[in-house]
C-alpha cells in the first residue's frame, strides 16, 4: 500500500512538472512582453551593432540599383516616347549600367566648296560654280539613344534581346510610332540602329561604342 502511494506521488509530480505546447507558448508570449516591451527585437535574439556603410570600391561594378542613380539626366524637351523608352531601357538586366544616353545629335559642318572651273569648249561647259545653295537646319534625326549591353554579351543575343524590347516598348507607347520592318541580317558588328523617325535609338557593345561613338564631334 504504501509502495502505490509512492508510485502516483512520483506520476502526479511528474505529470505537474510536464509542460505542454500551450501552455509553454503562453509561457514564451508572456517573457517575450515583458522583457521585450517597446522593442521589435525578440528577447532570445542579439541585436546586431549598426556598422557604417562601407562605399563600393571603384574596381568593382555598381550594382543596378546603384547605377541607376548616375545616368545621365533627361533633357527637359525629349518627347514623351523617349522617356518612355529610357525608363524601359534603364529597367533591362542586358544593358551595361550608367551607360543609357539620350542626347542631341550634333549638326554636321558643311564640306568644302568645290573648285571654280572655267567654262570648256564652244558650248561653254563644265563651269562648276553654280551659285549659292539652301541649306535645311539640323540633320536627320532630333535626338539620339545609344545603349550599351554589357561586355561579352553581344556574341550571345544580348543586342538582340534589347532590340525586342525597345521595338515592343516603342509600338505600345503613346501615340504609337510606326516602325521599319525588323531586318533578320545577324547582327556581327556589335551595332544595331533603329530609325524611329524623329530620333534613332542604337545598340551598340563595348567596343562598338569605342570605335563609333567614342568622340562626339565625329557624329
């Protein structure tokens, strides 16, 4: 008899001493109020110091939400199409960042007059002085894009894959600009043009751009 007593005080202690799911969540909820309050840090969690942000080293690339940053800004008189379009080029993971352009083309200087040349023969022909021309103001285009894809890519569809999507994005604008038709000629050159009419949007590599479009005054 006294055995069994013994054998349910020790269960019943045991039972007491046992704590179940809800009752330790109850437990943990109540300590995590009371030593946390006022703090959204849980109390078995260490706060971490708060380090300086350490700035990015110039041999390594920004990353895009950084290099969106230092594109160079819009002018003020770009039509809507064309922010429609930077805003679309700046967003593509193919494009090298920082290196989205809009600009004015430069006028291009006049060439040298001809040579004078004497009338020849009886007939009194071949004088190449003909008299003062009208020259049309500005070139062909208003504006000029250039996008440059990112090293090593424009071997692997990189150029193209821009293409579609300045294409798509130019035909879904507002109004929509009636484009040439896509040419299929492979791309070898690292360089590809779309005429959109008012401006030209190009697509260019690394080296493309050097060779091209590296000194402004050229084009």
């Amino acid at each position: 008899m006294l055995s069994l007593t013994l054998s349910l005080r020790q269960t019943a202690a045991r039972r007491a001493g046992r704590c179940t799911p809800r009752s330790c969540a109850r437990a943990l909820s109540a300590a995590a109020s009371s030593s946390g309050a006022g703090t959204h840090t849980p109390w078995f969690v260490d706060e971490e110091p708060a380090y300086p942000r350490r700035q990015v080293p110039p041999h390594m690339p920004l990353r895009r939400a950084e290099a969106t940053t230092t594109l160079a800004p819009l002018p003020a008189d770009v039509p809507p199409q064309i922010r429609t379009l930077h805003t679309a080029l700046a967003q593509s993971p193919n494009l090298e960042p920082g290196a989205l352009l809009v600009c004015e083309p430069l006028p291009t200087p006049p060439g040298p007059p001809l040579p004078e040349a004497m009338p020849k023969g009886r007939r009194r022909r071949g004088r190449t002085y003909v008299g003062e021309g009208v020259q049309e103001p500005g070139g062909i285009w208003n504006w000029i894009v250039i996008a440059q894809v990112k090293e090593g890519t424009e071997k692997r569809g990189a150029i193209e894959s821009v293409m579609r999507l300045v294409r798509k994005t130019l035909s879904s604008a507002q109004p929509p600009l009636t484009l040439p038709l896509n040419s299929r000629r492979a791309i070898n050159d690292g360089w590809a043009m779309l005429d959109a009419g008012d401006f030209a949007v190009h697509v260019v590599s690394g080296s493309a751009r050097e060779r091209f479009f590296s000194n402004r005054e050229s084009w």
